[in-house]
C-alpha cells in the first residue's frame, strides 16, 4: 500500500474514533451565579426601577440635575442626594412650588446635609439617638446589606433565582424588632421598613416657610425614619435612608410597597441619585462662554500676529560681488540709456592718444591737423575718419558709434 492510502485509513479510524466518544460523552448542566449584572453595579437603583415599570409607572434614571420646570404636576422626583442644593436656594424654592402645584417629591435627609434648603425651608430637622445596641444594630446592617447563599441541602438544590426569597426571609428573621419601622398612614397601614440611621426626623411647623399638613410618618420604638406631608396640591416625602430601594434592600420587608405607596397613581418616575458634578467645559459654557469666546479671539490673532504667514515663499537673494565686467556693462548700459555716449568713447580715446604720445615724444606740442596727418602716415586710416574718431560729439547714429569703437581700437593696436 502506499503512503497515502495509509494516510487516509489512519485519518478515517481517528475520525471514527471521535465520533464515538461524542455519541457517548453525557451532557451535564449546571448553574454558575457570575454575581450581579452590569447594569445592576452601575444602578444601585435598577431593581426599583423595574419594579415601578411593572406596576405600569414610566421610570427616568437621571444622572443631571432635574429641572422642575420640565416636570408635570402629576410626576414623582425621588432625590436620593441634595447636596447639590447646598448653595442654590432658589432650587430648592422651586422644588416646593412645583410640589405645591400637584408634583410629588422624596428625598433623603442625612447627617450630612442637615443644614439643606429644603430642610430649612420645610422645618425638618434630625436629632440624633443614644445607641443602646449599637454592636447588635452594627450585625444587622451589615446581613442586610448583602446577600449570602446557605450552604444548606435544601437552599442548594435551588436556582439561583429560587434562593433569594429564602435568603431574604432569613435576613428578615435576624432583624431585631425594635429596629423595625411601622408606617402610620390612612393609606396602607402597617408597612414595615428598616432604616439605618442613628438620627430621629423632627419637624417644627413653626420654622417652616411653607405651611403643610402631616399625613404620615414611620417609625419604631426609638427613631422617626419617614415624614410624609401635604404641600398645596402634591406631596412631599422626607426619609433619613433613602438606600431601602436600592438593589440589595428593596426585597426586605415592605419596602417596595411602600414605595408604590408614595408613588401611587404617577405617570412618571424621575429618580436622580449619584449627581454627576458638572465638568470644567460644562461649567463655562453655562457661565462663561462669552469671556471665553473673547479670550480665544484674542489668542487667535496674537498666534497669527507670531506665526509665519501663508503664502508663496520668497527666497532671500544673498548679496554678491560683481564682477569688473558685470560693473563696466551696468555703466555701458547706464551711459546709452541717457544718450552719454561720448563718455563711453572717453576710455578708447585717451588710451590712443596715450600710445600716439608714446611713439611720438612730441605728439602733444603739435596742432590737431598736425597730429592727425602723423596718425594718418602711421595707421593708414584717413584724416577726416581719424578727426571724427578722435575729436567728434554725440549724437552718434548706432552703425556710426560701432565703426567709430572699431576705428580707435585699430588706432590703439597700431600705436
């Protein structure tokens, strides 16, 4: 046999070989939990949302600041962080009027913005609680703030999906009692909820600039973690932990209930939490565009005023030394120009007259016919030529100037 066809056989019983292995391999399926979405890391609010949308409530996650001028009497505007109100007063003034026009506000009163405007403007106010328990308080919040998956038989034969309830049921058992809020409403009554603060809401009807009507509160044997009033026509809500709707709370107790309860009847949810603060670019754009745009004109022309221009190139000629002919030909040309052509003879005559004095010692003593009859016996050339040559003026016709150059370079060889 030859080698390909060994070849081929031995590929054939590999490909066999394969094939039965997969006919016999058993396909076994398991569940791998990869932890929380990413839209859930980058939502602590995601699960209320969807909640919300459920329940038939349009749902807006915003990032920026809400402009109450772009919301409806009947919408509701969770604030989960009001820290961007601390030095616009006139915002939170503007939130109460479109609360007293029909609008539904919740929003988070901390430790850390006690002293808001609306805070102020509402007479709300915290006041802190001496902690009894606070390590039995501290383990609480701690088991209520994640989710951990029991190792039991009975939880792990679930899905992942199935272990939750379990898990919060048993989140819910370890929860002292006296930590439990109850609401207090003609609403719906007995709503449980666990705030984690150490601070009790308070509220001075004497301080408030806006007058309103208590409709509810929820509480438990120690603090106040809700105050629900009645503003004009809407509502407004202020909570000391606003985080019992956040993804890894709103399944405890009764806390998405209650929030359906403030939320009751809203076509719209807007819900700002984790306001981005505004960027550097953002900021002069909305108060400082026209100084801006001033100091960029003013850049603009000093770099052109620096910059090269654009154009064609113009080389700089180097300055050269002329040569003597180059400067006898500017002055020929000079001469001619202006009709100065006997200054151009000048040279060709007093070399002649130089040689004629030369070879005849006592050339300058003699008269002008006498000097051109001596040059006429030397050269050969006739007087009247010689006189012309030698003794002429301008105007000269061009063919004459050219046989004159002529005749004084013939005088000047000879000689």
């Amino acid at each position: 046999m030859s080698g390909l066809s060994m070849r081929l056989i031995l590929l054939l019983l590999v490909l066999a070989l394969a094939g039965l292995i997969a006919m016999n391999l058993e396909k076994v399926e398991t569940l791998e939990n990869i932890g929380p979405t990413a839209e859930v890391r980058r939502n602590a609010y995601s699960a209320a949302e969807h909640f919300l949308e459920k329940h038939g409530i349009e749902v807006s996650d915003e990032r920026g600041r809400v402009d109450p001028k772009m919301l409806d009497d009947d919408d509701v505007l969770l604030l989960s962080d009001v820290s961007f109100l601390q030095r616009n007063g006139r915002q939170a003034q503007a939130l109460l009027d479109w609360v007293a026009d029909g609008g539904r506000l919740i929003w988070h009163l901390d430790a850390s913005n006690e002293d808001s405007p609306l805070a102020r403007l509402m007479g709300v106010s915290l006041v802190e609680v001496a902690r009894n328990d606070s390590d039995k308080k501290d383990r609480v919040s701690r088991q209520s703030n994640r989710l951990t998956i029991d190792t039991d038989e009975e939880i792990t034969a679930l899905t992942p999906s199935q272990r939750v309830r379990p898990e919060l049921n048993r989140i819910e058992q370890s929860v002292d009692q006296a930590s439990i809020s109850y609401w207090y409403g003609h609403d719906q009554p007995y709503l449980r909820s666990v705030f984690h603060t150490n601070e009790t809401l308070s509220y001075k009807p004497s301080t408030a600039d806006y007058p309103m009507q208590l409709l509810g509160y929820a509480k438990n044997d120690e603090r106040i973690g809700l105050l629900h009033f009645r503003l004009g026509h809407g509502q407004v809500s202020v909570l000391a932990d606003t985080r019992i709707w956040q993804n890894n709370r709103i399944g405890l107790f009764d806390h998405a209930l209650l929030l359906a309860t403030l939320s009751s009847g809203a076509d719209q949810f807007y819900l700002q939490h984790d306001v981005d603060v505004p960027t550097l670019t953002e900021l002069i754009r909305q108060y400082a565009l026209a100084p801006m745009l001033v100091l960029w004109l003013l850049l603009l022309f000093w770099v052109l005023g620096q910059s090269r221009r654009f154009g064609p190139l113009e080389e700089r000629r180097r300055e050269q030394r002329r040569s003597l002919a180059e400067h006898v030909s500017a002055v020929a040309r000079f001469h001619q120009q202006h009709k100065q052509l006997d200054h151009l003879l000048a040279p060709l005559r007093r070399q002649a007259m130089a040689r004629a004095c030369r070879d005849h010692i006592q050339f300058e003593q003699l008269s002008t016919p006498e000097q051109l009859a001596l040059l006429s016996r030397r050269t050969g050339h006739r007087e009247v030529q010689l006189r012309r040559a030698l003794y002429g003026k301008a105007p000269y016709r061009s063919d004459e100037f050219l046989d004159i150059v002529q005749l004084l370079t013939s005088i000047r060889d000879q000689l």
